[in-house]
C-alpha cells in the first residue's frame, strides 16, 4: 500500500508539471523598432524618462540588469566602461532593472538608488514596473543588451561580449563593435549573440 501511495502521489506531481504553464518569451528581432518608446520609467533620480526621451544623436543602448545577480557582478566594470562609451559615441543609455519579484528586497527603488550611487555606472538607471519593458523587448536575463541605431532600428542584441563569467578572457567585444558600427552607420558583423545570465525575476501573475 505504501509504494502505491508514493506511486499515485508521485505520478501527481508529474501530471502537475506537465500541465503547469510556462511563459516563454520571444526576443525582439534585429531590424525592429524601440518598443514601448513612449512609456515612462522611474529614474533612480526620481525623473520619468521615456526610451524616446533617452534616445541620443546616433541610437539608443537598452541593457537589462539589476543589482546583485553573479554575472551582473562579474561584468560591473564592462558596464560602466560600455555606458560610459555609448554616452561618448552620443547613444543614448538606459540601464532597467525588470525584477520585479525582489522589489522588496535586493531590488527594492531604494537599493536600485544606492547601487547606482556606488557603481557610477553611465545613463539612466530605470524601474521597469510590472515588467512592461521586459515583456516588449521578451528580455530573460541579466545583464542583456539592446542596441538601436540612428534609425531607431534593432541592430544589436545580447551580451557585452564573448567571456561574460571572465573578464581576463575576452577576445571578442561584441557590444563595443556595434557601437563603433552604429556611429558609422555601417552594418553590424554579429547582430545577435547569446546574453548569459540570471534569469530576471518576473512578478507572479
């Protein structure tokens, strides 16, 4: 009786995942235009800033990230250095945190205010509530990077480059080589890499 009832309960959990739905999320494709362009974050300033309003002279740079997920740590130093570049070259920056689910704890407005203050990292650090942004965008990591040129198109998506657990490994500098390409007006050699991460942290519906 006992292996029947650890049987019937077992087979009740699988039941139960094979019929639990998962969201999946499908990334923006290159060539496509800023999403939710007219919506308005919260700025850890305190400012509502819309994408459009980021927007600089020769594109926009979107990367989804937060405060304490490994490899965000790992790649602070990439971050400020590629902001810092982006804001050089007059593409606009904004920084989204999309977790949602830890508002209350590491994520929290006030933790994304005092991160900000410590890192010194370049343009706006924004609150993405209910995840708007990272639905539109179909952003699942973090960090995770968006790269529009003068047009207002699509041209570059995912990591900062090809060592993202590594710094002292890099070889290639994808986000970089974009940049140089977008102010150029030249067309991106790789346009879409794979961003790995920390899975963002959605709100539970």
């Amino acid at each position: 009786m006992k292996n029947s009832k650890y049987l019937l309960s077992g087979l009740g959990i699988i039941a139960f995942l094979a019929f639990t739905p998962f969201t999946e999320y499908t990334s923006l494709e290159i060539g496509k235009p800023v999403p939710k362009a007219s919506n308005k974050l919260t700025d850890v300033s305190g400012k509502q800033v819309s994408l459009t309003e980021a927007t600089g002279k020769n594109g926009l740079l979107v990367i989804f990230s937060c405060n304490t997920c490994p490899f965000v740590i790992k790649n602070e130093g990439r971050i400020k250095d590629v902001t810092a570049y982006a804001l050089k070259n007059e593409i606009g920056v904004m920084v989204v945190n999309s977790n949602e689910g830890q508002r209350d704890a590491d994520d929290s407005f006030d933790a994304m205010k005092k991160y900000k203050a410590e890192k010194q990292f370049s343009g706006y650090y924004t609150l993405d509530k209910d995840d708007e942004l990272a639905n539109a965008f179909g952003a699942t990591h973090t960090p995770e990077t968006y790269l529009f040129g003068k047009k207002g198109l699509l041209i570059y998506k995912g990591a900062i480059d090809d060592s993202p657990r590594d710094e002292s490994a890099v070889k290639t500098h994808f986000l970089k080589d974009a940049i140089d390409a977008a102010v150029k007006g030249q067309e991106v050699k790789t346009n879409s890499t794979k961003s790995v991460g920390c899975t963002i942290k959605r709100k539970e519906a």
